[in-house]
C-alpha cells in the first residue's frame, strides 16, 4: 500500500502524534472548556464521540449532529483539528459537511465489512484522514480488510489505532492488548502509522500512562487518550478518561526511544511476556473456578477431596505433553505439584462450609 502521512499542517511530525478529548460530546460548555485546557498544553488535534454505540439501549447515545456545531466552535475559538468516530455513510456526509479534520471507524464497526465498505464509498474521491481501530475480538485478517476497503476507495492518509480486544475472561484490562496482534499487523503493512488507544485498553484511567508508554516502547505513532474536563463526571467511560492537566504530565513523562531500532526489541520481547504471564494467571484463575466447581459435586455426591489414582495419572500425562513441548519434566511436575496442592485446598474450602 502507498499510503502517505496522516500528519496535519502546523502539526508536529514527530512522536506521538496526539488526538485528545472526551469520550462524548455532552455538551457546548464541556466541549469547550475540554478543548481550552487542551490547547492551553499544546494539544493540536480534539477528539469527541457525537454518535455513540451502546451495549444496550437506554445509555447515552450521543448528541448526534449538533454535536458537530461545537467541533466547529473549537477549530474557530482554539485552532485545534477535529476528529469524530463515524459508522455510517450519513454520518460521514455530515461530519464532511461540518468541516470536521479526522474521521476515525470504530471497533465495533470494523467487524461488520458491510459498514466498512459503506464509510468507504462514503470517503470516495475525499482526502480525509481515516484511522481505523482493530475489531473488538483479535482477528487481524479483519483488520487488515478493513483499511484494504478504505484503501481501495482512494483514502491513502491511513492510520491504524490500536484498542485491545475484548475477552470474557476475568482479566487486568478492560481490552488485553495482545501486542504481538498490531506488531504483526506492522510486519505486515511496515508502512501503515499505528496510534495506540491506551483508555479503552486498559478502562481505568491508573493505566493510560504505562500503557501509552508501551505504545511508545514499541515505535507507535500516535496516542489516542479520552480527556475531559471533568472526568467523574462523565456520561460515558467515566473512570477510564484523564484531565487535560493528566495528559500533559503523562506527555512529559514519555520516554521516547529510538525509532531506527530493530522490530524485534527487548521492549517487544519483554512486552509480549507480560502478555504471556497475565493470559497465566487468567487461565489459573479459570482453573481455580472449575476446582471450586467439582469441590461442590464431591461435597453434594458425598465424595473425597483427593483421588491419589487421577493424581498419578494426571502428572503422567501432563509430564509426556511437557516434554513433547520441550519443557523440562521435572519443572512440569513442581509446576503441577503446586497447582494441584491450591486446587485440593480450593475444593476443601467448599467442603467445609
């Protein structure tokens, strides 16, 4: 793909690039006040949700349309560039027809092609910058469809946002990232910028700094951070959005390192790792459930909490598939060893109530 820059004039080429705003547009005196503050810190580029997808129904939507007049206000009043999330051809016809600088396309709509291919047709023969988020669930295939569709309709200001994935299990962030997910994405496409979306990766707000930093770790480009004015007061995404004052120390804190090193960093590395380890203690976790589980079948069918022949047959088997996967028997059998000494407590925990 021949893309180009998704820089704007007077913008600061260098890293991170960095759209900051409310997850909603509430209101003109939010919007603004936002806005102010933002660009008090050198804040070039204003984000706001006008239309806002829901779960369920009977949340806040977003003010829709008008919402747009406000956008205007602050590109009037502040100078900064607008950028609005778009799911529909009507909603790209009228953020165009509202002046509005950026357009990005949501997780929830990059799953549907149907939706993708719409906005595309819509964006034909315009030179909009268009980010794309990754799908909600971690399908890079789909990703990648997605920016081919707005490709293929002559948009070549083409940037990817990453925003972790959803999973049901119980985990730390609100959206895993799953690094190895865009840094294959860039392996793929080398040239296609990557902002990160540390807000909706990790849904508190304790973890948009080290996540933005992460980002950065591994030669992003951009980061894409919900700020509001008054953050606990917001109608959506209220405990994952910072202060505009936040963001300018999380922004002065960055440690930026050298974009000509190799792709395979120690950062990289010790990244996918941390990835690693938490999908451990998720799986532990789960583990530890189903435990608690057949602690209660034994209890209510009158049985014991140790069975020593499923014990034996269980290190047996688990040591065979170690070894098969290179892994040092004797170090499969002490991981086991503890594993299975927590799940006889588990269970005896539940007997004993």
């Amino acid at each position: 793909m021949e893309l180009q820059s998704v820089t704007l004039p007077g913008v600061d080429a260098g890293r991170p690039m960095v759209i900051a705003g409310p997850c909603s547009a509430e209101s003109e005196e939010q919007v603004l006040e936002t806005a102010r503050e933002l660009a008090s810190y050198g804040v070039r580029v204003f984000r706001a949700g006008i239309w806002k997808p829901r779960t369920k129904p009977g949340g806040f939507e977003g003010v829709g349309v008008k919402g747009l007049a406000w956008l205007k206000h602050v590109r009037t009043e502040t100078g900064m560039y607008t950028a609005v999330e778009v799911a529909t051809k009507d909603h790209v016809f009228e953020a165009l027809k509202a002046g509005v600088d950026i357009l990005w396309i949501g997780a929830r709509t990059t799953v549907n092609p149907f939706a993708v291919q719409e906005i595309a047709d819509a964006l034909r023969g315009t030179d909009m910058p268009v980010l794309i988020k990754n799908p909600v669930n971690p399908d890079l295939e789909l990703w990648i469809g997605a920016i081919q569709r707005v490709y293929g309709a002559g948009v070549r200001r083409i940037a990817a946002v990453h925003r972790g994935f959803s999973s049901h299990a119980k985990k730390t962030y609100r959206n895993p990232p799953l690094w190895n997910i865009p840094i294959e994405l860039r392996r793929r496409i080398p040239n296609l910028p990557i902002f990160c979306d540390p807000s909706h990766i990790g849904g508190k707000r304790e973890y948009v700094a080290p996540l933005s930093q992460q980002a950065m770790d591994l030669n992003f480009d951009g980061l894409l951070i919900e700020t509001h004015c008054h953050p606990d007061a917001a109608l959506s995404d209220a405990g994952q959005q910072i202060t505009p004052e936040a963001l300018d120390h999380l922004i002065s804190m960055l440690v930026i390192r050298n974009a000509s090193r190799p792709s395979e960093t120690l950062s990289e590395l010790r990244l996918r790792i941390d990835q690693v380890d938490e999908q451990i203690l998720e799986l532990l976790s789960e583990r530890m459930r189903i435990s608690r589980e057949i602690g209660t079948y034994k209890k209510e069918n009158n049985m014991p909490v140790l069975q020593s022949t499923r014990y034996s047959e269980l290190m047996d088997q688990r040591s065979q598939l170690g070894t098969s996967m290179e892994l040092d028997p004797e170090f499969v059998k002490e991981i086991l060893k503890e594993i299975h000494e927590e799940s006889v407590r588990q269970q005896i925990l539940i007997m004993s109530k």
